[in-house]
C-alpha cells in the first residue's frame, strides 16, 4: 500500500529544488535565490532540482527543471483526454 501513495503522490508532483551557488554548489538561504537580493539586484544562487545534497554541496540533479520533471514514476508526460 505504501508503494501505490508514493507513486499517486509522485505524480504530477514537482521535482525537489534547493537553492544553491550556481559555482560552487553548494547549499544556501533560500532568500539567496529569491530576485532582488543582495545589494547589486541579482542573487547569489539559483534553483537545483532533483538530486540530493551531501557535505552541503548538491549533486545529481539540474539548474534546469525540465531535465529532471519527469513527472514521476508511472506517469505519462502526455497528456490524456
């Protein structure tokens, strides 16, 4: 049974994301990633979807949500109707 509410929970859901530092990736505030911050209007990070963080630092995911939304297991990414 836990299998099956993972997999409905999983779809259509979003991928995880952190803010992280676009170079070192490493893990920060999410206020770092939010438009606007710091004194010069830019922020200091970006999103990183999926993956998973160890040591503060992320890895095995992608700046780029479309290359990690799959739209989790068992799903279609067409859609029905």
């Amino acid at each position: 049974m836990g299998v099956l509410a993972a997999t409905i929970t999983a779809c259509g859901s979003e991928p995880d994301k952190r803010c992280v530092d676009r170079l070192s990736r490493e893990q920060l505030p999410r206020y770092e990633c939010e438009s606007g911050s710091g004194s010069s209007g830019s922020s200091r990070g970006a999103y990183y979807y999926g993956g998973s963080v160890s040591d503060k630092k992320a890895s095995g995911g992608s700046f780029d949500k479309a290359a990690v939304d799959s739209g989790g297991f068992g799903c279609s990414r067409t859609g029905g109707g």
